[in-house]
C-alpha cells in the first residue's frame, strides 16, 4: 500500500513533503492556506501575496499575484476563491487574474466586525481582521468563510451575495464543510465546538467533554468530527477532541497513541484528514498521522518549524 503524503506548510521556512522520507520545499518562504485543487494538486498562499498550485510531483507554478496580504483560499467546481488579512474575498477569474466580490463587502453588521488581539508583556499584539478559514459543502451550492473576528458570513450564490451567521463575538477560527453531507457543518471557535446540520445557517455550541473552549482546529474523519482545545491562543498544551457527527454526545479526548498534551495548540489548518488518514501538527512541530481514522497513531516528525497547515494528499 502505498503511503499516504503528508503536506506541512510552515509560517518561515516553506512545506515539508513527509512520507517514507521527508522533502523540504520552497525553503525560507513564508506558506499558509494549503487546500486541495478538487484533482490531486495543493494550492498555496507563497510569501502573502502570491497564490500557486503544487502538482502531485512537486512542481510550483504561480496562478495570481496581488498588493493585497492573502490568508486562505479554496477552490470549488473549478473556481478558487481567495480571502484576505482584511476581510475581503478575492476570486480568480477566467484571465488568470484575481476580482474582488463585492457582496462580501456589503455583508449586514460588517461594521461590528474586530480584530482579534490579546496583550502579552504589556503590548497587545495578535493577527489582523482576516479571513482566516473558508469552506463549501458538499454539493457546492453555499460557501462560507470565516472572519477573525466577525462570525461566518454564507452565500448561496456563488459568492455575489453574502449573510450573516453565528454571533460574532463567538470568535471563530476555523469552518469545515463535511465532504459527502451537505447540511453538515462545523466550526472551531473560541466558545466552543460550533455544529451546523442546515449548511451553516444556524449554528449550536458546545463543550461538554473538553478541558478548556477554546477551540482553533476542525475536521471530519468520516462520520466523526475531531476538534483541537486549549485555554487559549497562547497556551502551552493542547488536546484533541472528538464525537460522532449525529447525535449530541460529549466530546471524547483522543489518545491511542497521541500523547494526553500537544506541545502547544493545534491552530487553524493543521487538522487534516483523507479516507482513513489522519494528520495534525502542533505549535512545538510535532507532527502525528493515523493510518485507520485515528483509532492508532504514531509521531511522524519533530521540531519543523512553526507549521501553518496541514493537508494529506
């Protein structure tokens, strides 16, 4: 059997390709927003402001660049959609170049939206107005991105228009579409575990089984959902969660392998799951993989530097 490719994007020091051996590429640059391309390619934000595509062998070509500080993107029936360190959503079009979407601009109650800061030794710091996460279901008929900090606006147009959901001071950090059920959705947010079974038109939350939470990473491995907890963005352990997506069960902390504490937090991208393979990186660079949809998991890697995200193709 072939096994399965491990992609870990780092915030200073380019991706790491980890499988029988581990390839070090795009040395020294800055890459975040790994998401698959929909046919077996990566695509990813380089140095900010330049998006590319990675075949399955490993060559980089640049599709847009921009003035504008990038944060993620994804693509959708063959369309890429963009999202900015100010809160705009970009979309490649059809000359290779990227236009703004309007609608998201006009989003109701944009102008209660805040960055997230927090203050460390007497100086407050923290990211920009971002944003930070975007997703769409199943059937590709509703996106939805994630504003750091302003909710989850959706659109059910492809983007021309966008509205409202989840209370913004839920402080969301990352959404994720389940990738065969349309109306199932989930969020990691600073309240808790978000769970949306109407295609993230109205949300509930929850912590019941968690530690702390604060919760900054999300993704489905089959008909489960794994989230990452910690006291907050700074703190210096982590652990990870799961529950069947049905039903209302408590959240369970995965173990089997994966130690009780992650070396700092697991963030926003770097949960990421394909078939019964399952990967995520914490703050410290430790990286863990399980082969059967997290019932045993192994440490694949240690110290990589800083990781941005993680995705398995």
């Amino acid at each position: 059997m072939t096994t399965p490719i491990v992609l870990v994007a780092t915030w200073q020091d380019g991706l790491f390709v980890i499988g029988e051996t581990v390839h070090h590429e795009l040395r020294k640059e800055s890459v975040r927003g790994l998401a698959p391309d929909g046919r077996g390619g990566t695509l990813a934000i380089i140095d900010g402001r330049s998006l590319r595509h990675r075949t399955p062998g490993g060559v980089w070509r640049t599709i847009a660049t921009t003035r504008l500080d990038l944060a993620c993107c994804m693509a959708v029936g063959g369309l890429i959609y963009v999202g900015t360190d100010d809160a705009r959503i970009l979309r490649v079009n059809a000359d290779g170049a990227f236009e703004q979407l309007r609608g998201f601009d006009a989003v109701v109650g944009r102008e209660t939206w805040y960055a997230g800061s927090a203050v460390i030794n007497g100086q407050r710091v923290g990211p920009p107005l971002e944003i930070r996460s975007m997703t769409a279901t199943a059937d590709g008929a509703v996106l939805l991105a994630n504003v750091h900090v302003g909710g989850i606006p959706r659109s059910t147009d492809g983007g021309v228009t966008w509205h409202p959901t989840i209370d913004v001071d839920s402080d969301v950090h990352e959404v994720r579409a389940h990738p065969t059920r349309p109306g199932v959705v989930m969020a990691a947010a600073a309240a808790g575990l978000c769970a949306s079974s109407d295609g993230g038109r109205t949300w509930n939350v929850e912590q019941d089984g968690m530690h702390a939470s604060y919760c900054s990473a999300v993704a489905f491995a089959g008909d489960d959902v794994l989230v990452s907890a910690s006291e907050d963005h700074f703190a210096a352990q982590g652990a990870i969660y799961r529950r069947r997506v049905d039903g209302h069960d408590s959240l369970v902390a995965v173990s089997e392998g994966l130690p009780v504490w992650t070396n700092g937090i697991v963030d926003t991208g770097c949960i990421a799951t394909n078939g019964s393979t399952i990967a995520l990186a914490d703050r410290k660079g430790s990286l863990y993989v399980a082969f059967d949809a997290g019932r045993n998991w192994s440490r694949r890697a240690t110290g990589l530097p800083h990781p941005s995200g993680v995705l398995i193709v």
